[in-house]
DNA sequence: AAAAGTAGCAACCGCGTGCCA
DNA sequence: TTGGCACGCGGTTGCTACTTT
C-alpha cells in the first residue's frame, strides 16, 4: 500500500484555517481521521498539537507574567514535571508552553524565588503574613476555581505595594501565623511556603 | 559586518493509559 | 481477557531570532 507523504515543520497560515474549520465542524476528537478528511498532508498528531497549543480558542499568547512564573515555580516544586497538571492551574496556558518556559528560564529562576520566599517567611514576618493573607484572599476571590487553592507567598510580592486593606482578616504575630498560616491557607497540599518548619508540620 | 554562541519556542517522538469490541 | 485504536503526556529535537565577540 502507499503511504501519502506527511507535511512536517511549520504549520502555514492556510494549514492553520483549514485545521481550525474541519475541527469546529468534526469536534476535538479523532484526530487521525480528522487529518485524513481536512485533506491536510499532517498527521492526527500533529493536528492535534497544532489545536492545542495554538488554535485553540482562549488561548493566552503572550508572555508569562510575573505571578504566572511564581505560579509556575510553585507548582513545578508541588508536582515535579506533570506539566499538564500545573497548566490546568493557569487558564489559557499550554503544558507545552510551560514546560518551555520552564527549561528555558524558570528553572534558573527557582532557586532565587525560593530564597525570596524564605527571607519572606523568616524576616519581618508580621508584615509578611499579613501580606501574605491578603494575597491569600484576593487569590480566593479570583472566580477561577483553579486558582482558589493558592495560599503562599505567590503573590505576595505583587501585592506588596498595593494599599488595599481586606476587613475581616485575622493579623497574625510571628508565633501565631508559623502555625496558623498552614491551618488556615495550607491545608491543602498545595502550599509550597519554603520555611524551614513545613516539612516537619507536614510529617 | 560577520561569524559563533545562546535562548526561546514550535513541533516531533515514543511510551503509557484508557476505552471498546 | 485481550488486542487494537485513539489520545495524552513528558522528553527531545531542530529552527529561528537575538546577542556577543
């Protein structure tokens, strides 16, 4: 039998509408034979890649921002190289766009991020955690539920500057917020706060 | 200005898993 | 139960653009 020569490498503009047609007529599925009836000279696989990490509708095309890194770093430190796990984390990013991201910059950044976040849980710790409560609360507030897990010091640091007060929320001293920062935002297995205590509460 | 080196990103590849007949 | 198919995932590759020398 004869096998029809695949299309490989860059995908063209033309390629890019006919996929994105033939999909929102047959669905996200049957990707093999989606490529045969687009007429396509690609692969199911590759179709499918195509879709999505670069077709698919609410996609985010920009640059990863700041709290998305920290997001990223956080979750890379939480679940290892599941990357489609940490993506399902931020809306309108691909596993592949993170896992590139993450090679090529963030694993640099990792350990800088840790050694902010430490200094943040140790040194002017009152402030922090009151910081970090409100970071705790705007996160909590965000309507995505993927995003109502965060409790650490992800975005304290950009809301450092802001002077919103957030009724309702406990101040915590030093003593109180080591213990009761992880009852009350860590429950989860989600935090990734890199004081020193974590591992051992957490044993 | 040009060559070499590096970074970033899109795409490919192989393997594991789940589903169904 | 099992074999085949389709899909999803993570690692890897290769191309392009940018930076450095």
């Amino acid at each position: 039998m004869q096998e029809e020569e695949l299309r490989r490498g860059q995908w063209l503009e033309e390629e890019d509408e006919r996929l994105a047609m033939i999909v929102a007529i047959s669905g996200e599925r049957r990707w093999d034979a989606l490529a045969k009836d687009s007429g396509l000279k690609r692969s199911g696989k590759s179709c499918r890649l195509r879709w999505l990490n670069y077709l698919r509708p609410n996609l985010k095309h920009g640059h990863i921002t700041a709290d998305e890194e920290r997001l990223i770093i956080r979750l890379q430190k939480q679940f290892g190289n599941k990357w489609s796990k940490i993506a399902k984390q931020l809306p309108g990013r691909t596993d592949n766009e993170i896992k590139n991201s993450w090679r090529s910059h963030l694993r640099k950044k990792a350990p800088v991020y840790e050694q902010e976040c430490f200094e943040d849980n140790t040194s002017n710790s009152e402030q922090k955690s009151s910081i970090s409560n409100r970071a705790t609360v705007l996160n909590s507030s965000n309507s995505d539920d993927s995003f109502s897990e965060k409790g650490d010091c992800y975005s304290a640091d950009s809301l450092a500057n802001e002077g919103t007060l957030l009724d309702g929320i406990p101040s915590w001293s030093y003593e109180q917020s080591r213990m009761e920062h992880h009852m009350y935002f860590c429950s989860s297995n989600l935090c990734s706060c890199y004081a020193p205590w974590t591992s051992e509460d957490n044993n």
